[in-house]
C-alpha cells in the first residue's frame, strides 16, 4: 500500500510499541542550545549516565547570546552563566559544538540546515517549539522539552503518539509581493491555531514546488503556531541542490546514495492522507497579525475585526486582543503607527530574506522615531551579507545591523520591547509579552513588510511603498 513520507520515517525509526501505545522513536539527531539544555545534562549528572551517541548531538548558542556585542563575559550574568553550562557539557560529552568564535554559530533552525546535518528521511530533535523548520528537507522535525531533551541525551529515543497527517496543498501562483510567511500566515488564520493539533502537515502543489528551500523553511517553522506538532514538504532536486556540498552532507558516491534514498522517502501517489486542504496561491494577500496570537491575522488592506460581528468565545478573544493591542474594531490596519522594527528570527533572518529587501531599500531612511534592528541568523548569513554590501544598505537606511541570535524574537537577551511599544516583526510569535515588554505589542509580517513599516513609520503594503511588481 502506497505510504506517505510520515509513516515511512516514522516506521524506519520505530524501535518498539509501549505499553501505552505510544511509539519509542529514535532521533537521528539532536539539536541543543544554551538555554533547555543544561537542565537536562544535569538530570543526567544525577543518574550517573552518559550521553548515549553523543556523535548524533549538535550544539550552539542563539537565544540567550547578545546581538550587540559579543565580548565575555556578557553583562548578563544568566548568558555568560548559560554559555560557559553549554561549552562545559559539550567538552565532557564529546558533542560538537558551533561557538561564537566557529564562525558557524547562529540559531539553531538554520544551523542545521546550513551545515548539511539536517537531511532528508531522518528525525530531529530539539528542546525548542520551532524544530517543525527542519520539515522542510522531508524530515520529522519535534519540538521536545527538557525532559525529553533528557531522554534523548540517556538513549537516543523519544516516546511519543502517531500523529495524523493533514496535506495542505497550494496551488498555482502567488502574486507580486506576496511571500512564503504571508503564505504559513494565511494558512492559519484559515485553519486555526489549533486545527493542526494531532496532525503532522504535508505542504505540496505547485507554490511549494517551486519554493526555494528557505520559503519551505518559513512556513514548516510555523507549523507548530498553526497546532501542528510536524510539518514537511517531500524531497526534491530543489532539496538535493540545496545539501549538496555542504559540511556534514554525504561526499562522493556516499551522496549518489543518499539522494536515491532521499528520493524514496517522498509520499508516494495514491497515498492516503487523514485530511486534504486547497488553497489558491493567487487568493493570498499580504499577511498581518493585528492580536496576540497568530490566527489572529487579516491582509493588508482588510480592516480590523468588530467583535460586534462575532459571537461567543469567538467576540470574547476579539474584545480582549483589541484591548491589548490598542486597535480600534473595524478600522483599517494601515497607517498604524510603529514603533519598532524586527527584521530577525528564525523565520526570516535567512539571507534570500535579507536579499529580498535589499533589493527595495536603497535611497530609503527608517521614519523618525521608529528603531529598526535587523540580524542575521547565523554567522554564515552575516558574513555573505558582508560579502555583498547587504549589511551597508541595511545601515544606510538607518537599520542597526546586529550579530547572528535570536534577538528580539523571544527577548531572552538585551532586545527588548519598552512599555507598550509597538513592533513590526517578521518572527514568529505576537504573544502578551513575547517580546520583552509585559506591554509590548507585535504585529507579525513578512520581511518587506517590515520594511515598508520601517521607512514609512506605520503600517503600510510593501507593494505600494516599493512599487513591488513581478
């Protein structure tokens, strides 16, 4: 019977059937930082065990690490605190570690891929929400917690539930100015920040065939805010291009071989599927949150929800998101005046992403009063940016051009929101406080988007401002 690429990886690494039902799945690799993994080697510490196939396990450092300046130790006492835990764990267990100094250090969700260790047909794992990113290259990619980062380190394996497996197809084209996370957005604001619980998602058609791998990466990230616990895309020869050549990446006839079996991993016609989805490419619009969660979104030209229309739990969350927010029911979102502006994150600090706007940005300034920050995910990022004037049109525009980490995502280091400021960001989350500030406000974007916010103060359609044609 013809399988769908989730059960064949997922029965490739089933070990065995618990008790509960429950599958004991063993993780091809381990992705860890700085901040879900000291715990989890001390539990280990206590149990007297050592990491099991510590050769499996990658380490560096993104969300705790300043991006303004890199000299240790860190004002942070909790950073330097956290970094020097990492360094000590990785040297006593073997694990191989990108530190500041490597060159190859940024956030982990584009470490993986860049350095070729994410691969098609395997599992990964790591102690962080967004791992659905690595889906993109056709693997089973889970977000874990400490304790399960504790388990893997002990035994290389994972319990956990069979998940259903929902195939979202786009099809046809998407329209000048419209991008990879208007796409993930639209998705689910249609489906729900819940409608992908129990599910993995397959993303297909045409708009992810001719993805790049750095748009597959974007939407796959944000599965997990759709409810997902996995989202993939099959393999292809986009896929192979991309590995091919990379640092941990098959060499040689080793890589003939691999491909062949990348290839087999795809779904295969016929499959069944527990749902199917369509959506058009060419009915999506530029994409932005206006409340605090990522379901809470609206096109660019669409006024702010009225909860007078709505009823229920429905107008309840409405009235509550406005309040917070500040926004008024029913008027337009454009020309919401910001204050600040994130171009960062590891659901767009790729470099296509900072090419993209770089090609709009010249001869623009950032509007008074607006802060605007972009950094690079990784260091690798950084330095072709560097390579390629990148950087200098960022700074020329008024953009403070910061080192690889997570940055203002999460606001786990200095880059924070202030009271109630309000920010243009293409990351990844719009959560009460997410950013920093127990006040602040973030409205989610595309990359563009936040430039057009940046330059022109407010918030304002990228396709406009930029005069964004095909």
């Amino acid at each position: 019977m013809a399988k769908t690429l989730f059960q064949k990886v997922w029965d490739a690494h089933t070990v065995r059937t618990l008790a509960n039902g429950q599958t004991q799945l063993l993780i091809g690799t381990h992705l860890i930082h700085e901040v879900t993994s000291p715990q989890a080697f001390g539990m280990l510490r206590d149990l007297g065990l050592p990491v099991a196939m510590p050769h499996r396990t990658f380490a560096t450092v993104d969300h705790i690490v300043p991006t303004d300046q890199r000299t240790e130790p860190f004002h942070d006492p909790l950073a330097d605190a956290m970094i020097k835990e990492l360094r000590r764990n990785c040297r006593e267990h073997g694990i191989t570690y990108f530190d500041l100094a490597s060159g190859r250090q940024g956030i982990v969700h584009m470490v993986g891929p860049e350095q070729g260790i994410t691969q098609p047909g395997t599992t990964i794992a790591c102690g962080d929400s967004h791992t659905s990113t690595h889906g993109a290259f056709g693997a089973i990619a889970l977000g874990i917690g400490t304790s399960q980062v504790r388990d893997v380190l002990a035994t290389q394996t994972i319990a956990l539930g069979r998940l259903k497996v929902r195939r979202i197809n786009v099809t046809g084209r998407l329209r000048p100015g419209v991008y990879a996370k208007d796409v993930i957005l639209h998705l689910i604001r249609t489906l729900g920040v819940n409608g992908g619980t129990g599910y993995a998602y397959e993303y297909g058609g045409e708009v992810f065939d001719r993805f790049s791998m750095e748009e597959r990466m974007t939407v796959c990230n944000m599965s997990i805010e759709g409810g997902a616990r996995v989202g993939y895309v099959n393999p292809d020869e986009t896929t192979f291009a991309y590995l091919k050549g990379r640092p941990y990446a098959p060499q040689g006839a080793a890589w003939d071989e691999a491909v062949v079996r990348w290839r087999a991993t795809a779904s295969e016609p016929g499959c069944r599927y527990d749902d199917v989805v369509t959506f058009r490419g060419e009915d999506i619009a530029p994409t932005i949150t206006w409340g605090i969660n990522p379901g809470q979104a609206i096109s660019v030209i669409e006024p702010v929800p009225d909860p007078a229309k709505a009823a229920g739990d429905e107008k309840a969350g409405i009235e509550e998101a406005l309040a917070y927010m500040k926004l008024k029911a029913g008027a337009p979102i454009q020309g919401t005046k910001i204050d600040v502006a994130f171009l960062g994150s590891c659901t767009n600090a790729r470099l296509s992403d900072f090419k993209e706007v770089a090609r709009y940005l010249p001869g623009r300034k950032v509007a008074a009063g607006v802060k605007a920050i972009a950094v690079p995910g990784s260091q690798l990022v950084s330095r072709i940016c560097a390579e390629l004037g990148i950087d200098r049109v960022f700074r020329e525009a008024g953009f403070e051009w910061r080192e690889a980490g997570c940055s203002m995502c999460l606001a786990m280091n200095p880059d924070k929101l202030v009271g109630d400021q309000l920010c243009a960001s293409s990351s990844n989350r719009n959560f009460k406080g997410r950013q920093g500030s127990p006040t602040g406000r973030t409205l989610l974007m595309s990359p563009l988007m936040v430039a057009a916010a940046a330059v022109t103060g407010t918030v304002a359609d990228a396709r406009e401002v930029f005069g964004v044609k095909a």
